[in-house]
C-alpha cells in the first residue's frame, strides 16, 4: 500500500484546481533509473489506468502504480514539506537503504 499524508493530500488537491485537473486525475507515483542514488521517483497526474496499475485510495487520493515500480515503493507514505529546508513532496520509503540529500533518488 502506498498512502498520503494529510499536507500531501491538501497539496494534491490544491495543485489539481491550480492545473484545472478534475477528480479524473490521479497522482501516478513510479520509479525510473537514474539520480545520485541509482532511482528516481516520478509523480504526476494521469487519468489513464494501464492494464497493470495497481490502485491505491489513501484520504480520497486516488495512487496509480505500474507493477514494476510497486516493488519499490510497497509501504511508502507520500509527505509534503513547506519548511526552510525544502519544498516539495518528499516520499518516506521503508524499502531504500539509501537516499540522496535532495529526497528525489533513492537505493534498495
């Protein structure tokens, strides 16, 4: 399972009114090579489900995953951060041994 704080969630909704997006568009997490740790996190809307996504629903959010990225992320807890130390979505992830000092690149 994948799921969502209370401030990614505010965060999510407000950015999909600011992009005109409407409940159709889901937050899609996956994750590609490459970055300082070797993988990269990747979130976006879509509103297109793939034969393979798994779906999750987390606080009304709806999270789509393709398969081979479920592996990686199995049990993170998508966050948002607006402090002086960064803003953005931050992903706390039990299955990275390592994680870059941006958040955005990860290791198993």
């Amino acid at each position: 399972m994948i799921s969502v704080t209370d401030k990614a969630k505010d965060q999510i909704v407000r950015l999909r009114q600011q992009d005109g997006k409407t409940d159709a568009h889901n937050i899609r997490v996956a994750v590609k090579g490459g970055g300082c740790s070797g993988l990269m996190y990747d979130l976006l809307f879509d509103d297109a489900l793939q034969p393979a996504d798994q779906v999750f629903e987390d606080k009304g959010i709806k999270i789509l995953v393709d398969k081979k990225s479920l592996l990686y992320l199995l049990g993170t807890v998508l966050d948002f951060s607006d402090g002086l130390n960064g803003k953005g979505f931050q992903f706390v992830n039990p299955n990275a041994s390592r994680t870059c000092g941006c958040g955005e690149s990860f290791a198993v």
